[in-house]
C-alpha cells in the first residue's frame, strides 16, 4: 500500500467508475486533456441505477467499485457518477488516504457559480443527488445567493442506456421534468447536466432551456480538476489508452460504447469482472 500520492507511479492509470457508460463522458473529456495517460473504466451496470437507492447502498457499491480499482493499480480515482459523488466521496476518501480522489459534483458546482448570471441555476439529476443537496450545499460556498432548483430526472438515465438520446421520445421527457423552470421573470439562467448520462441529452436539454440558457456538463469540469491534481505526476509521453470493464452484460456494454462513443471502434473488448 502507497503512503502518499506521490509515491504510486506516475505510469499507472487514472482509474473512473459509474453505474454505466455515462461516466464515458467524463472519460472522453480525460482523452482531450490528458492523451497520454492510461485510463481503467468499471461500469457497474449489475447493480445501475445508483440515483433511486439509498445513501447507504450507494456508499456500499461506490467503496467497492473503488477498492476494485485501487487493487488493480490507479493513482488517481475519479468517481464519475453524480449519485455516487454526493454520497460517498468522503467514505471513499477516508477508505484510501493515500489516494486523490476527485468527485463530478464540486466540479460541476464550480462551473454553475461561474457560469449563471443571475444566480438562477436549475440542476438536472438523480433522485440520490438532489435528496443529498450536494449541489445546493458546493454552490452556495461559491456563490452567495445563488437560487439552486434540483430537480430529479430519473429517465433521463434509462434513455441514454437505451441509446435514445433525441428525438421526440426525449424532448417529450425533457418537457415533463423540466419544462416549467425556463418560463417567466424567475426562469433558470443556467442548466446543469448533474449526472454523467445527462450531456448525451444536451442537444435536447439545450433546445428546451433556449439560447438564453448556458449548460454546464461537468466533464471538462472534472478533466481540468484531474490536470490540477496530477500536476508532476503525469504519465510519459506515448502511452494513453482506454481499458474498459463492466459488472454484467459485456457485450452489450460494448455495443452501447460502440454506438454512443464512436471513437472507441463499433465493438470495443470490454472486461466482465464482479464486485
């Protein structure tokens, strides 16, 4: 076991988890920043969705999924599910003092104070997420009075994992969840997509809020936070790469990479492991 960040090698991967391909947002993101860095992917797609259980099962999934990563050798973990940021951060954390550990919620709050003009910020999430008030709690200690309305978007999840990412099935779910928080003098200035699977909706989501609206989509967010925290320790130039890992369902998990992710090939090799 490492004692400090700076004693695990620098050519180790960063190691990422989600309940499903939707942290694969967050791992794109990583790719345009850090090209060479190795990255180790673990979708918990056995046991998805995280947003409807309780704290305590999510703690549970979110610190396995971790140690399982931390067993096959990462220096850095990224927890690139929203749920799982404002429940188990701190539990994760706590588990792997050695380890920096980067959660998509203070990074999406951080893009929300920064990009809102108003300070009128909608947050589309998870039922987990929006019941933690993570995302009213990060931006408040960054902007004070920020008026933060979250809202739970379960099937926004269910239809991301189906690959229906626009068209009139989405704009019709998109409509009955968040409709009413762009109209009138207290419409939202700023939309945040609080959970991973939500910017493969983002042209939808955009064409509800209007173009008076700003989006925030945590991933580039979470990707520069990642820069900051690697500073000194980055991988050598000419490595990279994208190993890919899922609790259940291999082959349908590289069938959905495949159509949602079409750099990664039509059929990328995906690893069945069990937590």
């Amino acid at each position: 076991m490492f004692t400090s960040p700076d004693a695990i090698p620098a050519t180790y991967p960063v190691g990422i988890f989600d309940s499903g391909v939707g942290g694969l947002t967050i791992a794109a993101a990583i790719r345009r920043s850090m090209p060479d860095e190795r990255l180790l992917y673990l979708g918990d797609v056995a046991r998805q969705p995280y947003g409807t259980k309780s704290p305590r099962t999510v703690t549970r999934y979110a610190v396995q999924a971790a140690e399982f990563l931390v067993e096959k050798g990462i220096k850095a973990l990224v927890v690139a599910c929203n749920t799982a940021s404002a429940v188990a951060l701190d539990a994760i954390a706590e588990r792997f003092p050695h380890l920096p550990v980067l959660g998509v919620v203070e990074a999406g709050a951080d893009g929300a104070a920064k990009a809102s003009a108003d300070g009128r910020i909608v947050v589309a999430a998870t039922e987990g997420t929006c019941r933690s008030q993570a995302y009213e709690r990060a931006i408040a200690r960054r902007r004070e009075g920020a008026r933060v309305r979250c809202v739970p978007c379960p099937l926004f999840v269910a239809l991301a994992e189906e690959g229906l990412t626009d068209g009139p099935i989405v704009d019709s779910v998109a409509r009955h969840y968040l409709g009413s928080l762009f109209d009138g003098s207290e419409a939202g200035d700023c939309l945040v997509l609080g959970c991973t699977h939500f910017p493969l909706l983002a042209p939808a989501l955009a064409r509800l809020a209007g173009p008076d609206v700003t989006l925030v989509d945590c991933a580039e967010a979470t990707a520069s936070m990642l820069v900051r925290r690697l500073a000194g320790r980055e991988a050598p130039p000419g490595g990279g790469g994208l190993q890919l890992i899922s609790t259940d369902a291999p082959e349908r998990f590289a069938r959905m990479v495949g159509k949602l992710f079409p750099a990664l090939g039509p059929a990328p090799e995906v690893e069945l492991a069990d937590l």
